[in-house]
C-alpha cells in the first residue's frame, strides 16, 4: 500500500515523462563530432555534467541523433560551453536536418579545431573540453548515457578562476548560461557563496 505524502503535493502522472511539469536547472553545452562524410556536426544538449570527481563527462542523447552515431564510430566528442550571447548559435545546432540529411545552420556557427580528437568546438564559448570515448550505456528508455574521458581542455582567460580573485566578481564579468527545461534558459551573472557546514569536506 501506498504511504501517504503531504496532502498539498501534486501526484505527477508517470504514463507520461514528467519533465514537461515543472522547471529545472541544467547547464546547456555543444557536442561537436565528426561525420561520417568528413565533415563536422555540432548539436546543444542539457542532460550534460561531470562524471564524478575525475576528468570524465558525460551526456544523455538519442541513438536516432547523428551526435550518437558519430560517437560511437569515432569514439571522440567535444565539448563547448556557450556563453549566454551565444544562445541563438547553440540554438541553431538543433536545426532540423535537411532531405539529404544535412544541417545547413551549421555553415554559420563559427567554430575552430580540436587539439586531439578530430573535431571542432564552437569559437567563443568560454570552456572547451575534449573526450575520449569512454563507454556508451543504452537502454534508459531510448536514451543513452554518453561517457567520455576528458583528453583536454581549454578555458577562456576572463573565465578561468585565479586565487586574488573573488568569485563572485568572476561570475559578474564572465556569466552562465542555464537552459531551464523544457524551453526556458538564463543568464547567470549574479551569484552567493554557498553556505557550507563548518568542517564539510568533498
Ligand atoms: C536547448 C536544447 C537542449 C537539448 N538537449 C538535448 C539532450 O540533452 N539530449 C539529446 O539527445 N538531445 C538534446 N537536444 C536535441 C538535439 O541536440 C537536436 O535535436 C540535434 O539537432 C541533434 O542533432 P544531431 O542529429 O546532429 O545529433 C536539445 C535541443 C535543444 C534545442
């Protein structure tokens, strides 16, 4: 039998995914990959973060995406995070694909190479991550967890944090965007130190 929950709680329908219900935080990053044809593809994805406290990242994406299929044939992936001006670029990478399967927003995203893995990033982001692949895990529903292992990484000077520096101030002169699902996304500028428990550690 069913334990009985705080009366003022809404019982969220689970026929259906419940994403759509409600907001929350996610960060919005560029996944670049190679194609099979040679050339490059760069898609935004929001389900993205770190793979614990090593260098590993990962993402959720579709095997119906070509971002998913370049991986798993290329074993390699880039990583861009966008800066909030760059919110129409990233936007323009979820462009529908045409009838001979190309994305022709990509021509105007700007974008320069990969150090190690054969790919690119998108020019101006302000963190740039290069992945080795991991490991694919399928079978969350029709999504899959997309592990890399971070081979590189580059930031932006202005984004990068110094130790004479307050982070708050940092947070203030190179902001963050947030994509807010399903459709909202933010631009993170003002921010608080968090209040940690005395002794707290990692
Ligand atoms: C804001 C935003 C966030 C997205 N997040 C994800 C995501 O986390 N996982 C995913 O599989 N697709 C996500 N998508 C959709 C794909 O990235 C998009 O459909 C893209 O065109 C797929 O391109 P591809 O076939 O070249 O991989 C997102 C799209 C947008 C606009």
């Amino acid at each position: 039998m069913l334990k009985s929950v705080p009366e003022e709680l809404v019982s969220l329908e689970l026929s259906l995914p419940i994403w759509s219900r409600f907001f929350s935080v996610a960060p919005l990053i560029v996944v670049g990959t190679k194609e099979a044809d040679g050339n490059y593809d760069l898609a935004p994805k929001h389900m993205a973060m770190p793979l614990g406290w090593s260098n590993y990242f990962g993402f959720v994406c579709t095997p119906a995406h070509r971002t998913y299929q370049n991986i798993r044939r290329e074993h390699g992936f880039t990583v861009s995070f966008p800066r909030p001006e760059q919110v129409i670029l990233t936007s323009l990478g979820a462009a529908p694909r045409c009838e001979e399967d190309s994305k022709p927003t990509l021509a105007v995203l700007p974008t320069f190479s990969a150090s190690v893995i054969d790919s690119v990033f998108l020019k101006d982001a302000y963190l740039f991550l290069e992945c080795q692949l991991d490991r694919i895990v399928d079978g969350f529903g029709e999504n899959s967890l997309i592990a890399g292992q971070i081979v590189a990484a580059y930031i932006q000077q202005q984004a990068l944090r110094v130790s004479d520096q307050d982070d708050g101030d940092l947070l203030l002169q190179a902001p963050l965007l947030a994509y807010l699902p399903p459709g909202r996304y933010a631009k993170i500028e003002r921010s608080f130190s968090f209040p940690f428990h005395r002794g707290f550690q990692q």
